[in-house]
C-alpha cells in the first residue's frame, strides 16, 4: 500500500513535466510553422509579385519609348 502511493505520486510528478515539455514543444512548433509562412509569404507574394509587377512596367514602358521614337 504505501509502494501505491509512492508510486503515484512519482507517476504524477514526471506526467505533470511530459504535460509542460509537450505544452512547449507545441508552442515552438507553432512558432516554426509561424516562421515558415512568414518566409513564403514574402518569397511568394511580395518578392514573385513585385518583380512581376516591375517587369510588366519595363515592358509597357519599353513599348511606349518604342511608339514615340518612331513619330
């Protein structure tokens, strides 16, 4: 009887640590998944995007100097 009760409360001490580490692992996994988003989002939308952006501008403008050099 008194082996239970040891028992159960060194069982209850490491289940209370597991429930803290597993708590922060999942706040740093979040936090990584968080980063990874960041990090495709700017590849992706501001990079890919205003490099397009840019590009249709010197065509567009390459095409004007084009028209008006002609005349």
């Amino acid at each position: 009887m008194i082996d239970d009760i040891y028992a159960s409360r060194y069982v209850s001490l490491p289940s209370k640590e597991d429930a803290e580490l597993e708590r922060k692992l999942r706040e740093l996994k979040f936090k990584q998944e968080l980063r990874k988003d960041w990090i495709s989002f700017l590849l992706k939308d501001v990079i890919v995007y205003s490099a397009t952006v840019i590009f249709i501008f010197t065509v567009a403008g390459f095409y004007l100097f084009t028209l008006i050099q002609r005349y």
